[in-house]
C-alpha cells in the first residue's frame, strides 16, 4: 500500500477499514471460502530507495499472514 504523507496510525486505521469491508462483504455474500487480505506498509521518513520500502512492506505482509493462520 503507498500512501501519501501518512502516519502508522493513518495507515492501520485504513487497513482496519479494509479488512471490515471484506469481513463484511463475506458474511453478505455467505461465501463458501471467504476472501481475506494482508496487507504490509511501511513509512519513509527519509530518502530510501522503492526496493528497500517495498521489501519493508512486503516483509510485514508476510507478518500479518503468520498471524492469521
């Protein structure tokens, strides 16, 4: 997830409101095999490279799907 001029707390925040809509949308839906998602951010407060923000976020993705299942 990129966002602009965003705080971990802005962030959480919207994910949160991501994972409710499919939790939602589930139940609404009675699917047999819900949808879930795991989603990894992570904040640049300084000059760094796309890789090194990408492999910070993709590695928190990992960390939220270890604790879902």
């Amino acid at each position: 997830m990129l966002l602009r001029n965003a705080t971990s707390e802005k962030t959480e925040l919207m994910i949160q409101k991501i994972n409710q809509l499919f939790q939602q949308a589930n139940h609404e839906k009675k699917l047999l095999l819900p949808v879930t998602v795991s989603i990894g951010y992570a904040i640049c407060k300084e000059k760094r490279s796309f890789d090194i923000l990408f492999k910070e976020a993709d590695q928190m993705m990992y960390q939220v799907k270890r604790k879902k299942y």
